[in-house]
C-alpha cells in the first residue's frame, strides 16, 4: 500500500466496498517497465484498469495502449490518445467495431484466423495487422488456454495472405498468460517467433514487430521476479533469436502497471463457525466474486490481507463474499489465517488489487452495488 492510499484511508475512510488507487504509483510502475526494457514500447492493456485517471496519466507519459473493444478503442481517444497510439489487440472483432475504429484513425489490429484477415482486409484497408500465436502459458497464475492465437504454421501461411490481401504483414504477438511467474515462458515463445520471421522472411515477407503480450507480475502472497530480472531475460531471448537485426518490440502490460497502485478497502460483514468446535471461520466480506473479485476463480489469484489485528495470534479461515451464491467463496483451499479478534464490522483491506477488479464487478447481484472508485 502505498503512503498517499494508506493516508486517504485514514482520513478519508471511504465507504466500503471501495478501490483506492495511487495513480503516481501508476507512472513509477510505467518507468519501472520502460528502465526494465527500454527498446519495448509499451502498449497499456487497458482491460486492466479502463479508469479515466489511469489513462490520462498514462497518455501524458507517451503510453501506447492495446484496447480490445470498440469501446476500449474510444475510452482511449476521449482520455487523449492519438488513434496512431491504440492497437485492437482482440483477435475476435466485431466488422462494425473494426470499420468504426478504422474510421477514428486506429491503424494496428490483431487477429488469429482468416475470417478476421478477411474482415480487416475489408474494413480496414493498408492496416497494419500482427497474428498471435499460440504458446505455452505455464507457469501464468491466470492462464489463457487455447482461446487466443494460432499454430505457428497457420501463421506462417496468414501472413503471406495477409500482403496479398492489401494489409501490412506487421508482426507476431503471443500472450504467456497473466501473472507470469516464469521468465522460460517468454524465452520460449520468443525462440519461435525468431523461426517465423526467418520462415516469413524465406517466403518474401518481412515483419518488423514482435509483441510479447503481457504477463509481468505483481507480488501478491508470495514473491515473484523482479521486473529487471524479466526484462534482461527476454532481451537475451530476443538477442538470440534476432542477433543484431532486433525487430520493434512492444509490450502489452496490464497488471504490472496498475496492480500494485491500488488496495481494495472491504468490510468484515460476519465471522462465524459452521459448527461450535470447527477450528475453520468463514469470514464473509462486502466484496466478493460478483463484486469484482473474478481473479479468484478456482483460486487462481491470491491477494494477501490487512487486517487492523495483524500481528496478533491467528487462526484458519475461509473466505467468502456477501451474496447468495455459493460460488461467491473465495478461498477455501489456500490456507488462508487471518487474526482470531477479526469481528464484524472491523475493515480489512485486499492489497494490490489495482488489476482486473472495477470492471469485473457485477451491476447488482443481490442487490449489491459495485465497487466505488477513488483516485488519488
Ligand atoms: C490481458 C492482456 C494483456 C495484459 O496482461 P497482463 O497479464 O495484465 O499484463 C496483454 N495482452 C493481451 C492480448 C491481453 O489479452
């Protein structure tokens, strides 16, 4: 938590369910990523926080921006990003989003299949278009399956459609998932996209921009690799996979930008036991899965805890949000302890939760409002 939130809280003390971010935090995290690789442009995933105080921040830095949405697309622009700035980086487009945003000057899409070749040569004409690849996501926290990209041989075979096509054979992305914890899984992606451009290159086309996606972490319960550390891997990766011949890089981070800028500040609503000599408590919060805390599915992402009893003895617990679906626990099987003075009404707050948690918040579950918004 940073000392501008921590006193916000203290002198403010917001109603509850509430996210207070520190949006200088946002611009140290930005420098931090540019130091930790200064040949990367970076593209900010504005999924992970679309708030008009990030962005703004962001677009006076010099930020790029990777929107996945039409609406994405225009939050940036009305934040003050020039339409040369933003990439459609979803692979699954609307044609009216893709002809809209082409109107509005956006020159840089993504896609993964002919169909969306076909629909960009169509509605966005001359474009610059990158194809994303499939590669492996272990080691992410928050993995992405198979949802997004492509084998690399479709790629190999899109991207010389893509010049015929009238299009610009930009570049290959990939995406290691979020919350990376591994620098192997760059390393890995980035030796094969060396092998596409050589394959490409023997096939008439040259591309000239790799995008290695996001998935730059923030310490959460337990640590993770230092931003520099990542940065030196993949700029080794990329030394040799490309020599001296480097292509442009760019860099889509979400988390890493704004995760650690923000806490979640929750209320303790019940601390009860399902049986008088059970050792386990359910603590039930007033934020919960519906009210934003999506990352917890399966208990993939885990936040670490302020309690205003920390330090004191502890005790077992699992926790749960305010609604009446039995989904909304967060976690049961993650061996979470919180203090055994921990009551009803007491605040507890979920640190570095900057990240994918506003938008995520359901309109009114049960009746629950979403979460309120403080940017300080
Ligand atoms: C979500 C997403 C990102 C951001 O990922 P982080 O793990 O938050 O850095 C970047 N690129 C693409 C294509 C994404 O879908």
């Amino acid at each position: 938590m940073t000392p501008k939130v921590a006193r916000y809280l203290r002198d403010v003390a917001p109603a509850t369910p509430c996210l207070v971010l520190d949006v200088d935090r946002v611009e140290e995290n930005y420098r931090r990523l540019m130091a930790a690789m200064p040949l990367a442009r970076v593209y900010y995933a504005v999924k992970a926080n679309p708030a008009v105080p990030v962005l703004t921040r962001l677009v006076g830095l010099g930020s790029s921006f990777d929107a996945a949405s039409l609406e994405e697309v225009e939050a940036c622009l009305a934040a003050g990003a020039r339409p040369e700035a933003i990439s459609f980086g979803n692979t699954v487009k609307k044609e009216s989003a893709i002809r809209a945003a082409y109107a509005a000057g956006v020159r840089m899409f993504a896609f993964d299949s002919e169909p969306e070749l076909l629909k960009l040569a169509r509605s966005a004409p001359g474009a610059r278009v990158y194809c994303r690849i499939l590669v492996g996501n272990d080691g992410a926290e928050w993995p992405l399956s198979r949802k997004f990209g492509c084998e690399v041989e479709m790629a190999k075979a899109l991207m010389v459609q893509a010049g015929r096509l009238g299009l610009d054979p930009y570049g290959i992305s990939f995406h290691v998932g979020s919350q990376q914890t591994r620098t192997a899984a760059y390393e890995a992606a980035i030796a094969r996209v060396g092998m596409l451009f050589t394959d490409l290159r023997e096939a008439g086309v040259n591309l000239r921009m790799v995008n290695l996606g996001g998935g730059y972490p923030v310490r959460y319960r337990s640590e993770v690799p230092a931003i520099d550390a990542i940065g030196d891997a993949i700029m080794g990766a990329m030394a040799r996979a490309f020599g001296n011949a480097l292509p442009e890089l760019v860099i889509e981070p979400g988390r890493f930008i704004v995760g650690d800028a923000g806490i979640v500040s929750a209320e303790v609503v019940l601390v009860s036991r399902k049986a008088e000599d059970d050792p386990v408590r359910w603590v039930y919060l007033d934020i919960g899965r519906f009210g934003g805390l999506a990352e917890t599915e399966g208990e993939a992402i885990k936040y670490a805890f302020r309690t205003p009893h920390d330090g004191d003895a502890d005790g077992p617990v699992t926790i749960a949000g305010p609604t009446c679906d039995s989904t909304d626990t967060l976690y049961e099987k993650s061996n979470y302890r919180l203090p055994l003075a921990l009551e009803s009404g007491d605040r507890i707050e979920l640190l570095s939760t900057g990240a994918y948690v506003t938008t995520y918040a359901s309109q009114a579950f049960n009746g629950f409002r979403p979460l309120t918004e403080h940017y300080v």
